[in-house]
C-alpha cells in the first residue's frame, strides 16, 4: 500500500539517526501475494556510544506493543522496515543477519499457530520483506527518499 512507504519514509525525517519498525498485513496464498497494509514505527534502544547513525536495535517493549497492534488488527507481521539516513539502503552484513532473525522468528510463530500441515506449508511460502529508507543520501542530487526492499531466502 503506497501509505507503508509514506510512513516510512515519515518515520525516516523524524531523526537524524536510523530508525526501525514492522510491517503489517497478509499472504494471500491463492493469488501468491504479499500485501503490506500498515508501517508500525517503533522505539530503538540506546546503544551507549554505538554509532545510531549506523546502527540500529528495536526496544523490546515497543516491538511487542506494535506485534499485538498487528495481531488486534487482524494482521500478521509480515516485515520491518529501517533507515540508512545518510547512506545508500542497501543491506548490510548485519540487516541480512537482522532480515534472516525476524523472517526466521515469524515463519516459526506463523507456524506453530497452524494446526494442519497445509497451513503449516503455505505459511513456508510468505515471503517476509525488509524495507531500507534513505531519506539525506549528500552522494546524490536526489530531493526524493530513497528505498530499497528486500528479503532473504531459504526459509
């Protein structure tokens, strides 16, 4: 939905330092398409002294307020989104290993809320996406964001 990249791209202005969220929505299995319906912006920890320019870690208490906002709207957590704000949105070492962790804890809570083996199966199949917004990029002459989605397989 084009009011998820709004929002995160929102979010992203709000701080000069990176931002996290979740995404919500839904698998449609029959027409095999992910629809993302919702940004959840959360909180980020202080990482004490890291660079928050560079790094980013989302606060336990706000990630469960916004997963049981996902759930009470009928949603499922299908990605999280983050920013780069002065830097190109493409994936580090560390959002593939961040991207791989979230896809990894969903797909398993997905699925042991599924009681018969094709559910279990079709949950397999939902792709679970990463969201990178780079609003302040000096290496470019844009005025626009920019965005880049992406995901890791083998789950």
């Amino acid at each position: 939905m084009p009011s998820v990249t709004f929002i995160c791209d929102l979010h992203s202005h709000m701080c000069r330092s990176e931002i996290i969220g979740f995404l919500g929505g839904y698998w449609d299995d029959e027409r095999q398409t992910l629809f993302v319906v919702r940004a959840f912006p959360c909180l980020s920890l202080d990482l004490h002294g890291e660079d928050t320019h560079v790094n980013v870690e989302m606060d336990p208490e706000s990630a469960h307020r916004a997963t049981t906002a996902i759930k009470n709207t009928g949603m499922s957590v299908v990605g999280w989104y983050h920013s780069h704000p002065t830097f190109q949105p493409d994936p580090s070492i560390c959002d593939i290993q961040n991207q791989s962790q979230y896809q990894s804890l969903f797909t398993d809570s997905h699925k042991s809320n599924e009681s018969d083996e094709k559910s279990a199966n079709t949950t397999k199949k939902a792709p679970f996406v990463g969201i990178i917004v780079c609003p302040y990029d000096p290496n470019t002459k844009q005025k626009t964001s920019e965005m880049n989605m992406f995901r890791t397989t083998g789950f």
